[in-house]
C-alpha cells in the first residue's frame, strides 16, 4: 500500500528528524511530522512529485483534501462557539479561519488559469478587507479613514489592472517590498503573521499573475513556468510562515540553555513556578518560562500558563497573558499577537495594550486596534498604552474627541504626559 | 462505485472495461506488470477494473496502445434504465 520511493524515503526522513527534536523537547518537531505527511501532495501541487504520484492518487488527494478542510474549519468554528461560551477570546482562531479560507479562494483563482483577471480579483479583495476591517475595528476616525482610503486605492488599483497588468503588477510588487521594509516585517515577529498573511502574499501573488496574464489570449502560460512561478511563490510562503514560527516563536533568545518539562507537571525555578520550555540565560538565570500555577511575581498577581520573562539580573520585566486580564486596574490584552506587558524593576506596569477603552486618570484611552496598529510605520501609534513608573500616564491614543489643556484631540490621536501629568505635545 | 451520469432523467450511464480480459490476451500480463507499463500503481489498475476509477483519456490511450487495441474497445458506455 505505501509507495518505497525517493518521496517516502524524504518523508521517512523529516519524520526522524521530527522524533529527534521531540525527544529534545522542541514544538518544532510538530512541524516536521505535518511536512511528512503533506510532502507528497504538497510536491505534487508545486509540479516538483513528476512521476512519484499517478492520477488516481491526485483525485484521491483532492477529494480528502477536501473534505478534510471541512472539516478542520467546522471544527475551529466549534472550538470558537466553545471558548466564547467560557467566556474566552478567539482571535487566534479567527485568523486561522481567514487564513484557511484566503488560502483556499487564493489557490482556486490561481488554478482557473486566467491569471489576470486572478490577479484583479485578488488585489481588490486585499483593499476590500482592509477597508473593512478597518471600520469593523475601529468606527470612523482620521487614523481609520486613513486606512480606508488605502484600502480603496488598492481596490482601484485591482480594477485598473484589467487595461494595464504589467503596470500595475509592477506597482503591486513595489508596494509589497515597501510593505516589507516599512512595517519590519522581515524581522518575522508573531505579530507580522496576519500582515503576511492577508496583504503581502496576496499582493505578491496578485502582481504575479497580473504579470503572467498580460500576455495577449494567443499566449499561453507553458506548465513549467506556472510549475516554477507559484512553486516558488508557494515555497516562498511556506518559508514565510516556518520563519514566523521559528523566530516569531524564539522571540525571547535564550543564550543559555533550554529544558522542557511535560504539560501538568511543575518545576521552581528560582522561586517561579514553569512548565513546558524553561530557557536560562548563560549565568544560568531564569529568562523565560510559563507558569505552571498563579503565582505573584514583585507584587503582581498572574495566572497560569502566562509567560514570565527575567532579566539577566533575576528581575521580571515582562509577560505573555495566556488571556485578556486585569493588570493593576487595566484590562489588559492577552493571547494571540504576543502582547507583551511590561513592568518596571519595582513592579509597577510599564506597558499595556488595552483589552477595552478604559479612562485612565481621566483620559479616554482607547483598546490596542490590530489594523491600526498596523500601519505604525506610517503614523507611529502602535496601540499600546505607556505608564512612567510613578504610576503617570505616559502615552495613550485617545478613544474619543477630548480636550487636555485647553488642547483639542480627535479620537485616534496619542497623546502624550510627563511624570507630572502634564501634557508633552500634541500629536 | 462505478462512474455514473444522468444522461437524461430517465436513463443511467456505467462505464465498463474489458480490460482484464485484454491483459489476459497480451500473454497473461499482470496488473502489476500493466501498471508499471503505464506509469501508475497497481491499485489504480485494481480500480479501473472494478469499475471504481474513470481513467483520464491521456491513461486510457497509453492502456490501449500497451495492450495493442483501441480506446473504444478497452472501455464502453453502457445505458441502463433508471427506476
């Protein structure tokens, strides 16, 4: 039943090496069992399997593919249903909805064949829901409007794809670099995810078939190009995403050395009690690890499963929330994203990114916006909320038209305190 | 589950193949030895005998010109009434 050849062999390799990195207590080695098993079709759908896989087998994997999507996505809509009604927060879950979704629309327009009018309808679905989006999370405001009006563009851009596919492939192109160099991206943080995701490989791939289809009707795309292009195009993404969860994942560097303890069991380290991955500086302090119970670190109180990290010197500086949770009287973001609350040495919060629009020593401060936080590049407000450590309020951006000293602000603007409270500049 | 297609609304299309029998006539080949003739395994062999897979016209010309007949030959279109 199952084929000895070079892919089985391949395959039977990513799998030792999955077992060995799982023996050392890396979640990397998930990665490596999933790649096995999707090798052969993933190889075929690249045009990389050639005579490794024979047409029955195709359909085979195209109607279980099928169905297996349907239900991979009809479950993760039943663990939405099933963590809202406890009452906890989904936004992981939906990104991996609208990435299975994207994916999929994404790969059904680029298989059609008609590769520019693929590329229209990419581009212009790309500006439709980041406009959207924009007002679903954040009402009307000038930042939103701002982000609205770039949605727009890019919609019109997809429409003037049709008379000028070279050009507009081009420009596609260009605005995804600049997206990439603008926004950082290529330092591959977990919150760059849904960026990469939903706008730059789209836009990528909108420019490339833009590009391939401004070949008048006569000309047709030979199999090895399109084999070549979207093989590099899907290698490229999947090299994407394994960056985002490699480093995105290690975004606390260890330089000492790493331990894994199983789930449910607990090990103190340094008086913190850790499960799973504890990683130690060189002098062999405690730097990163989950906390296996609640437990009280410089007076604040957290919960299990939030990750804690240590400075070289022993102190803790900040922590991954497993969920949205009251910090010193904030409600503070949690899970997905990798919100790191910071801390100053004596306790007191540093950093927060709101779960909600809280006034704060009566400023109406606004709930961190993923979508506006997005275009920090260009406006310099990435949605978090900013303490000194006498407690003042530093930076918040404001969640409705407010006046401070006399001072009018629009809601969206960050306004900015010195440890007296008094008001910085206006922004 | 054979390949089926409403022709019109009264009548059923089955696709059948003689293709044990032209393997047996070109020296008793076995599905094996047909399968790596045409590049696929040998469970595919197993299901287009059985009625399970409709081969792409690009396998059913390569089954034919390996077992020396014609496409219409090796596989036919059957009607039968549908209650």
């Amino acid at each position: 039943m199952i084929k000895r050849d070079k892919i089985f062999y391949s395959a039977c390799g990513l799998s030792g090496v999955g077992l060995i990195l799982a023996f050392m207590g890396y979640d990397l080695s998930l990665l490596l069992f999933v790649a096995a098993y999707l090798l052969r079709p993933a190889l075929h759908e690249f045009g990389l399997a050639g005579q490794y896989v024979d047409e029955r087998q195709l359909e085979i994997h195209s109607r279980s593919g099928n169905l297996a999507f349907i239900i991979v996505m009809l479950s993760i809509v039943g663990m939405v249903f099933w963590r809202i009604a406890d009452g906890q927060s989904v936004g992981e879950l939906h990104t991996l909805i609208g990435i299975g979704l994207a994916a999929r629309a994404l790969t059904g327009l680029v298989m059609a064949g008609e590769y520019q009018k693929a590329g229209v309808i990419i581009i212009s679905a790309v500006g439709l829901f980041l406009a959207l989006f924009i007002v679903l999370d954040g009402g009307f405001s000038i930042v939103s409007a701002f982000g609205i009006a770039i949605g727009l563009v890019i919609v019109g851009f997809g429409q003037l794809g049709r008379k000028f596919p070279r050009i507009i492939s081009i420009a596609l192109a260009a605005l995804a670099v600049a997206l990439i160099f603008f926004s950082d991206l290529l330092q591959f943080r977990r919150a760059d995810l849904t960026t990469w995701m939903f706008f730059v490989i789209p836009i990528v791939t909108s420019s490339v078939c833009l590009f391939l289809g401004s070949k008048n009707e006569e000309e047709v795309v030979s199999a090895r190009v399109r084999s070549i292009v979207f093989g590099s195009l899907g290698i490229g993404a999947a090299t994407v995403f394994a960056l985002l969860l490699i480093i995105g994942s290690g975004e606390v560097h260890s330089r000492g050395k790493r331990v894994f303890v199983p789930e449910g069991e607990t090990t103190e380290v340094q008086g913190v009690s850790c499960t799973g991955q504890i990683e130690y500086y060189q002098n062999g302090n405690l730097e990163f690890c989950r906390l296996a119970r609640e437990d009280t670190l410089s007076g604040q109180s957290l919960p299990a499963g939030t990750g804690v990290h240590f400075t070289e010197d022993g102190l803790f500086n900040w922590c991954m929330l497993q969920e949205d949770t009251e910090i010193q009287g904030y409600l503070t973001r949690g899970e997905g994203h990798g919100f790191m609350t910071e801390f100053y040495p004596k306790g007191q919060v540093r950093t927060v990114y709101l779960a909600e629009d809280q006034v704060i020593q009566g400023i109406p401060c606004a709930k961190f916006r993923f979508l506006s936080a997005v275009f920090w590049p260009v406006h310099g407000k990435n949605g978090g909320t900013y303490f000194h450590e006498n407690g003042q309020l530093k930076y918040c951006e404001l969640s409705e038209h407010y006046s401070v000293e006399g001072q009018r602000f629009r809601r969206g603007d960050a306004v900015r305190f010195d440890q007296d409270g008094k008001l910085v500049a206006k922004k | 589950m054979a390949l089926r297609e409403y022709y019109d609304k009264d009548s059923l299309l089955e696709m059948k193949t003689h293709l044990r029998r032209f393997r047996f006539h070109q020296g008793e080949l076995s599905q094996l030895q047909i399968a790596e003739m045409v590049s696929v395994s040998r469970q595919t062999i197993v299901a287009i005998e059985r009625g399970d897979y409709s081969p792409s016209v690009k396998l059913a010309l390569l089954l034919a010109r390996k077992l020396e007949t014609t496409v219409e030959e090796l596989f036919e279109l059957e009607e039968s009434d549908h209650d």
